[in-house]
C-alpha cells in the first residue's frame, strides 16, 4: 500500500503546467468548453428572441467558428474571448431566468427579452472584434 499516487512530474509543487500561472493549461479541453459555452450562449440567445417576439438569426460561419479561431490564435485575443464568453454567459443566464419568471406569470416577456437581445448583440459583436482581420482575396505579390 506505500505505491505512489502519481505519476510524472508534481505540477502542483510547480503553480500548474504554466510557470507563474498557478492555474494548468487544457489545451484541447479548454477550446471545447469555450465552443460548448458559446453554442450554449446562442441556444439562450435564440430562446430570448423568440419571447421577444423576433425571428432566431441564423448561425453566420464567421460567429460558429469564432471559439475555433481564437484557439488557434491563442495569447491574448484567446484569454479575452475566454473572459468575455464568461461574461456574457454571467449577464444571459439571470436574464433568462428573470424572462422565463416573468412569462410564467403571464406577463408579456418582450419589452425586457428585446433589451436582453440587444445586449447580446452588442457584447458578442465586441467580442468578435478579437478576431483578426480576413486576408484580402487578393494574391499577395512579392516586388
């Protein structure tokens, strides 16, 4: 019963994978649980659309592939995103849960659901700011 209880290197001892950072780094993992937040956040997203009495938007390419491209970027622009989803999760999640009280009880939903969207809209276009600019189509030539 004296068999070691780990194996490789104690990161503990050393503040995580990331010197300094005191937290481990998921790499893989961390992406998935931002692209799942993310769809998550969209599913809410569309249901306060729909008390608001608006059509549910659909998925544009460049908005579905945002957790993927800031995990290729990494830095900065990922910890951001990161913190922003995060955030945006911290202002959804109440709201929906004040809209749905609130259509439970038989009181019209939309004027609130509609400033929740707009809300929405404003962060995830802030967010989708840390996305770096598209390259031109335009061949790139050497002089």
């Amino acid at each position: 019963m004296n068999a070691p209880t780990t194996f490789g290197p104690n990161l503990a001892a050393s503040g995580g994978a990331l010197p300094g950072s005191g937290r481990p780094e998921f790499g893989q993992a961390s992406a998935s649980a931002m692209s799942m937040k993310w769809s998550a956040l969209h599913d809410a997203a569309n249901v306060v659309a729909m008390l608001a009495g608006i059509a549910a938007e659909p998925m544009r390419p460049e908005v579905r592939n945002f957790p993927a491209l800031m995990r290729d970027i990494g830095g900065w622009r990922r910890e951001l995103a990161e913190q922003g989803i995060d955030d945006l999760s911290a202002i959804m999640e109440p709201g929906l849960a004040a809209l749905l009280a609130v259509n439970a009880r038989g009181v019209n939903p939309a004027p609130a659901a509609l400033a929740l969207w707009q809300e929405f809209h404003a962060a995830r276009s802030a967010l989708l700011t840390f996305s770096p600019p598209a390259e031109s189509a335009q061949p790139r030539r050497f002089m």
